[in-house]
C-alpha cells in the first residue's frame, strides 16, 4: 500500500520525492461515455482515484501531462465496469492505441506511464 505524498512529507522527504513515490488524498470521479473523447479527464495530481459509474457512464482518461514512473492507482465501486484510456494516441499494455482497459467491480488497476505515449497496468485479484 502506498502512503500518502503528504504523510511522506511530514517525516522528512522533499516534495519531489514524495508525490513522485507517495499518493494524493482518495479523489472521487465520474465516468463520463464510454469513448476516450469525452471521457472523464483524471487530473495529473490525482493518483488515488475512486471511479463511480452508473447508467452506462463508464469512461475515464489518464492526464496527458503525467509524470513517467508515478503510479495512478483508480478503483472501481461501483456495479458497472470502468473504462479506463491513455491519453490521445497512447497505449495500455498491448491494446491499440486509443484503446481502454476496463476496471471490473470491486477491483482496482494501477497505471504506470513508462514514455510519451505508453503506459502499463497492472489488475488487482
């Protein structure tokens, strides 16, 4: 489990560091579609991230701006799948570019942004 970027900070670490291994307080979003355009942005400082969806409103998108190496951590709580996408023109894993990765109930993925347009992830069990 990783620590809050903040807690990290109180014993002693630089911020740089700190919210580069640390995570942000828990931020609640919204999907928006289920398309990549459209889709609910996840804000870069965001790396705790609770997903909610409802009535087919499913869609979420990592921040282009992203730092590489720092971990998003989105969850899903909610009785629909998530659908997470890259930034325009990135990749997940081994998906098309442009392509999602779905969340299901109950579980959580964590993304890792390894260069301009390629990321990794990583499912819970």
């Amino acid at each position: 489990m990783a620590a809050l970027a903040v807690d990290l900070m109180g014993v002693g670490l630089g911020p740089e560091l700190a919210n580069r291994i640390g995570t942000s307080n828990l931020t609640t979003l919204v999907g928006v579609g289920t398309a990549q355009v459209g889709g609910t942005a996840i804000p870069k400082g965001a790396t705790n991230v609770l997903a909610t969806t409802a009535s087919g409103q499913t869609a979420f998108v990592l921040p282009s701006t992203a730092e590489l190496g720092v971990a998003y951590y989105v969850t899903n709580s909610t009785t629909d799948a998530a659908l997470v996408f890259p930034p325009t023109s990135g990749t997940i894993n081994a998906v098309s570019a442009n392509g999602s990765v779905s969340i299901a109930i109950n579980l959580a993925r964590v993304f890792i942004r390894l260069s301009a347009n390629r990321w990794i992830s990583f499912l819970t069990a």
